[in-house]
C-alpha cells in the first residue's frame, strides 16, 4: 500500500511538471535576438574588437547587371541587291574585311544590261543633238535659219542632255564603276562583267545571305552585311530598381569572362519600356572593341559606374551579421561599456559598404572587427 507521504511526493512532481510545460508552450514575446542580454567583454577581449563611428558619407553607385553584345547598328549596313537576277558568283566571305566600292557579288542581271544600254542611247542622243544646236546657232548667225529654229535646237539638247544625266544615276544606283562609265561616255564599248553588288562602306562581312544560283530581286533581296567592329555596343539589363540611380554618359566595365580584361564603355541611351519577360529596362552601353575581342551574342558582366553621388550612412560590410531568422544587425556599442544588438534596414551595398537606411543614428559606434566573436559570446 502506498503511504499518504508519497502520494503528496508524487502530486507534486505532477504539479511541477505541468508548471515547466505551460512555461515551455507560451510563445516568446518578440524577436529572440530583441531580447539577448548585451555581451560584456573584459580588458583583455575588447583589444580583439574594433568600432567604427557611423557619419552620413557621400558615395557613388555601382551597378551591377547582364549585358549581350551586338553590332553598333550605327555602323552596320546590311547590303540590299540594287538590280534582279541570279548570283553568279560570291567574291568576299565572313570575316573578311572589305573597303568602301570593293565587290562582293556578281549578278546576271537584265535591269545592269538594259541600264547601260539606256545610258549609251542617251550620251549617244545627246552629243548629236548638241551638234544640231551648234549648227543652228553658226546659221542663225549668218541669217539661215529663223531664230525660232534654232532656240527649239537648243532645247532638244537641253533635254538630251537631262535624259543622259538621269540615266547616269540610274548607272549609279547600280553601283556601275566609273570605268564602264567612262568607256561608254567615250564611246567605246563596255566590257561585259555584269551587274556588281559592291560594299556601301569600310568594314568586316558580318553577315551573308547569298549563295551562287540564288535569284535575287531588286530592292528587297538581303545580300551582306558590313560592320564596322571598332565599336559595339553592349545592351545591359538594369533592374527597375535601379534606374534612378544610371545616366547617359555615365562609365561602365564590361567583362567578359575571358583573359582579355575589362572593356571600358559609356551609358548612351536608356531605354524607355520594360521587358515584358525579364521585367527590366534596356541600356546600351558603347564600347571600343580594338582587336574585335567583343563577339555578337557574347553574354558579358557590366558594372555601371553611377555619376550621382547619394549621401547614407555608410557601415563596412564586416560590421553587418545575420540572426537566426536571417535578419540583419550589427552590434552597438553602450555607454556602459556593453555591446547591444541593433537591428538595422540595409539598402544599398558594393564589395566594402552597405548603406543602412534606418536603425542607425549619426555618430552611433558600431563593431567592425569583432563582431564574430561577440555573436559567439553572446551565444554561450
């Protein structure tokens, strides 16, 4: 039988077990780290922390984003077939460098044929007609014509001569040199090479769309395309958030990730819708490109120098910790000597700073060097 002494024994240890586990239930008021007690160091300790003054200090934003490569649209020229007819034959190929009037492309073409042919009609048709003119005006001189006969002379070879000036442009258009040109104007004849797609500028074959066989048609018929690879530009995805803080004309760095170093380039244009996809806006950097080390489509690394200098109140990256809910603080130091957990609102941040835009006041000291042993410490 058991005693009435340890039936009260037994009650007890009941009682007291309900006690601990209502204690153990009730939820903590608060965030865990609001309510650590300050960590008090000794002398020999607090040589190993270091504390840094908080003041508002002026900086420059850098921001960091993903850029592609593409041709200076500037300077890329895409080549259009100036007359209709089948490829003969293709005289350049990608990557070549070409100079302005150089031939990339032979065309067996009826608009060239007919073109010369009109032109040769014409030059022929005008000098006759200058001819006539100066004949009438030798006899409207010596009284054999009426003058009404020679003034109507002079505006027949003024119009032959507007006839063959407009069928000279027609020749340019089609890039005819000036060689075949001159022959004809000479009345010699032409040699047959046919029509000639020739580069419109200086530059590197970037593109090529034409093969021999291929019919092409005048105007619409995509051919080459010439760029100038000195310069490209780089088009950089900047977060919304962002934006205030990039200009045109402000520096960027662009790295691409190989062993040819950072390319230097300027902000030239923002642009002026977001993409529906990414969600971020457009900016495209220009960049000297020496070598044409930068490649279309190439993915690189842009880090945009802001030109605006923002004021905040700056604390070193060491300074900033992470509680158990991944909250950010920083260790305060008391007037009592102690060191106090201060949660604090970070905003902006590069490799050595964060910006805190609220929990800290000017002048409050913070725990640089140190703060690592504070939180184990303060773990103890």
């Amino acid at each position: 039988m058991i005693d009435r002494y340890s039936l009260r024994k037994a009650a007890a240890v009941a009682l007291a077990l309900v006690l601990v586990a209502g204690c153990a239930a009730e939820p903590e008021e608060g965030n865990a780290s609001d309510t650590v007690a300050n960590v008090r160091l000794t002398k020999a300790q607090l040589s190993r922390v270091t504390l840094y003054t908080v003041v508002p200090l002026g900086y420059q934003q850098r921001i960091e984003a993903p850029g592609t490569v593409d041709f200076d649209n500037d300077q890329a020229t895409a080549v259009v077939s100036p007359f209709s007819g089948p490829v003969t034959r293709t005289l350049v190929s990608l990557g070549q460098h070409v100079v302005k009037g150089q031939p990339l492309a032979l065309v067996q073409s009826a608009d060239f044929a007919a073109a010369i042919g009109t032109y040769r009609k014409t030059v022929a048709a005008a000098n006759t007609a200058r001819r006539v003119a100066a004949v009438d005006r030798d006899l409207l001189a010596n009284n054999g014509i009426a003058a009404r006969e020679a003034a109507q002379a002079q505006t027949d070879a003024a119009s032959a001569d507007a006839d063959r000036d407009a069928a000279l442009q027609s020749l340019l258009a089609l890039n005819v040199d000036r060689g075949t040109i001159n022959a004809i104007m000479a009345g010699r004849t032409a040699p047959n090479v046919g029509g000639i797609i020739r580069a419109p500028v200086s530059g590197t074959i970037v593109d090529k769309q034409v093969t021999p066989g291929q019919l092409l048609q005048a105007g619409t018929s995509p051919t080459f395309t010439v760029a100038d690879l000195s310069q490209v530009w780089v088009l950089v995805q900047v977060a919304g958030s962002d934006l205030n803080a990039i200009r045109v004309n402000d520096g960027a760095e662009i790295d691409p990730g190989t062993n040819t170093g950072l390319f230097h380039g300027t902000v030239e244009n923002i642009g002026a819708s977001v993409d529906p996809s990414t969600r971020a806006v457009v900016a495209r950097v220009v960049v000297p490109n020496p070598g044409g080390l930068l490649k279309k489509q190439m993915y690189v690394n842009v880090s945009i120098q802001s030109g605006q200098v923002s004021t905040g109140l700056l604390v070193p990256v060491s300074a900033v910790l992470r509680d158990d809910q991944n909250l950010p603080f920083v260790y305060l130091a008391q007037r009592d000597g102690s060191f106090a957990r201060r949660h604090v609102t970070l905003g902006y941040h590069d490799a050595q700073h964060y910006d805190v835009t609220s929990g800290l006041q000017n002048g409050d000291r913070v725990v640089v060097d140190g703060a690592i042993f504070l939180q184990f410490m303060q773990s103890q």
